[in-house]
C-alpha cells in the first residue's frame, strides 16, 4: 500500500525522535555514571549540567514527538489498534514518559540545583548527599533506556 508523502514524512519525523530520544537516554546514563564517579565537586556538577542538558534537549522532547507521531501513523498506515505489540508499545511509551516527566525530570532538577548550592558553598551539602545516595533515578532512568530498545524492537519485528 503506497502511502502519502505526509506519512512518509510523519514517519521520517517518527523515526528520528526515536533517534533523538535513544540518544538521550543512552547519553544520559553514560554521564550520570561519570558524575557518581568525578573526583570533585566543580567536575560532578559539570556533569550533572550535561545530564541535565540531555534530559531536557533530547529525551523529553524525543519522547513525546516519538509517541504523538508514531500515534498519528496507526491509521494512514494501515495498523491501528489491533494488534498487541501496539498495545504494549502505548503502554511502554506512557511509563515512559510518566517516570521521566513525572519523577526523573524534577528529581534531576533538585539534584542539579543542590550541587550547584553546594559548589557555591564549597562543600557538598546534606541534601546533595542524600540525593546523591539514592539508587532509584538511576534504576528508572537505566530502565527508561531499555525500554527504548523495547519499543525499537516492537516496531521493528512486530511479534504479536
């Protein structure tokens, strides 16, 4: 079935916000391992800021333009709704960008805003100490990124 140029170029867009957001989050997991292990305070926060950058450059908006378009292609593309790899990617998406807009986003905010407070004061604060500690971001945001090679997969084979 030949589809429009518009689909097509849906399609393009779909395709390389899944890009964009992979990028981000694979990206982002190599740098929040660097800065659990910079060995100083001026070195973890450049760090945090580039993590932070990622979060809010490529995977916020990749995660939202990647689902929104790949939404709009279930019907000139012929799938809808039918199928249960749809079905699993909708809900893979929506976890997704519920754990990263919900929770990873403003986590990471307090995270960056602490370092910077303790940069400035010139010692690690209680509160960057105690974000720093906690191992749940970490867990979710490596989980986001496997989720992406999911979704990747389900798109691709389309096993069910």
């Amino acid at each position: 079935m030949k589809m429009s140029t518009f689909t097509e170029w849906i399609r393009l867009v779909h395709i390389l916000s899944a890009i964009w957001l992979a990028t981000g989050a694979f990206a982002g997991a190599v740098v929040r391992a660097q800065a659990k292990r910079a060995g100083d305070l001026a070195g973890r926060v450049t760090l945090l800021r580039l993590g932070r950058r990622l979060l809010t450059v490529f995977s916020l908006p990749g995660s939202l333009l990647a689902g929104l378009t790949g939404l709009s292609l279930l019907d000139p593309m012929a799938i809808g709704f039918r199928h249960g790899w749809v079905h699993a990617s909708l809900a893979i998406w929506l976890l997704i960008l519920g754990v990263t807009y919900l929770y990873l986003a403003p986590r990471q905010k307090r995270l960056l805003a602490a370092a910077e407070s303790s940069l400035a004061a010139g010692a690690p604060s209680a509160e960057l100490t105690r974000l720093s500690a906690a191992a749940l971001p970490g867990i979710l945001a490596d989980s986001t990124a496997l989720g992406v090679v999911v979704l990747a997969s389900l798109m691709a084979l389309k096993p069910f």
